[in-house]
C-alpha cells in the first residue's frame, strides 16, 4: 500500500512539474510577444506599436545613423551607377518585370527580388504602402539636426530614419542634414509601373509617394509581429 501511495506521489510530482514547465514556456511566449526590442537573425528591432516591428538600422549600416547600402528597386545588390540603362528590369524599350499588366500582373516584389529578404533574410521584408503610411501617420516625427528624424510610435518606443539622399547615377544626392530621406516600399505605381512606392522626408515635410525604380535608395526593413 506504500509503495502504491509513493507511486501516486511520484505521478502528482511530474505531473505539476510538467504543468509549470508549460506554463512557464507560455508566459515566454507571451512575454517575447510584448518586448518592445528583439533581434531577429542578428539585427535588432523595435516594436513601435503598429502592425509589424522595425529594424532600428538601414540595410547595409551598423548603427541607426549610418545610411548603409543604396538599391534600385526590385534589385538586391548594390552598384556604382543607377540609370535606366543599368536597370535589372529595363531592356531599353520596356519594363520586363513589376508591369501592372504591360507583360505580367505583378504589383509587389516577389521574395527573391526583395532586397531585405535577400540580405538579411530570416522573415525581414521590405515594408508595404499601407506599412509606411502606418508609420507616417500613426507615429510622432521629430527632425533631428544631424538630419534625419526620430520617429516615436504609440507605445513610446522610437527609431531613428537618417536623410540618406537618394543614388542617381553615380552621385549621391541631397544626403544629411540639409538633405532628404527617401525609402523603398515593395510595391509599383499601378498607373505608372516605372515608379513604385517609397516614404520622402526632409526637415519640413514627411510623406508617402512614388520614385522611379531606376534610383538608388536605402531600405529600412521590417518583421512580422
């Protein structure tokens, strides 16, 4: 009868401790669900309090300051001269790729041509149109005199966007603090396929629009929540 007891006890035993462990390992869930910073394949991220968290670094840069690397649209390396004639998707007459219907139907880029995905991969993306609108119009924009902007979400929690300027050619333009930011989204201008989307600032004004593909632009990632 003992040893029965003592069996019963043992069970019990494990049986709460196999208990404590599940629940421990779900209130980790919860817990890295609702850290308001993470790193994600060895970049950091900032949860901002929108749909999707931010990388606190251009892709290409080491710190939040630095411009890092610069992209034509659609392209997942870099390159010392940004035209037309230099454009993955350009055959000199016609856009071969992202057409809005011209030769193909595709409006957003796919994985492959996803210049975060392909740099840093592990579920980084380029961010949508409805993504930088979030940030424009949900966040607190501060310009900062080094040039650029601390962009401060709901939650409290900010990054930092710097004004990279833009590659046109072989000239970067309008860099720094009398300068401009301008950053990819991964998605085209349905009524004009050879622009696609991207946010624009300088030190008075912050807003979404549309450039041409060919150009040069840094690219803040995003991750899923």
């Amino acid at each position: 009868m003992k040893k029965f007891y003592l069996i019963i006890a043992v069970v019990l035993a494990v049986v709460s401790v196999v208990g404590m462990l599940a629940c421990y390992s779900v209130d980790n869930e919860d817990m890295a669900a609702d850290m308001p910073t993470g790193n994600l394949g060895g970049h950091d991220w900032v949860d901002l309090g929108l749909s999707v968290r931010w990388a606190t670094c251009n892709v290409g840069a080491k710190s939040p300051e630095e411009y890092g690397d610069y992209f034509a649209w659609g392209e997942t390396t870099v390159k010392d001269n940004y035209t037309e004639d230099s454009y993955k998707y350009y055959n000199g007459t016609n856009l071969t790729k992202y057409t809005a219907g011209e030769s193909d139907k595709l409006t957003s880029l796919e994985q492959s041509d996803d210049a975060a995905a392909a740099n840093w991969g592990n579920g980084w993306r380029m961010p949508t149109i409805a993504e930088l609108k979030e940030l424009k119009t949900k966040c607190t924009w501060t310009w900062k005199p080094e040039g650029g902007y601390e962009v401060k979400g709901p939650n409290g929690q900010s990054i930092f966007l710097p004004a990279a300027g833009y590659y046109r050619g072989k000239i970067l333009f309008s860099e720094g603090a009398y300068g401009s930011g301008e950053y990819w989204a991964n998605s085209i201008d349905v009524d004009g396929a050879f622009r696609a989307g991207y946010i624009i600032f300088h030190a008075n004004y912050y807003g979404v629009d549309y450039g041409t593909r060919a150009d040069g632009l840094p690219i803040r990632p995003v991750c899923e929540k």
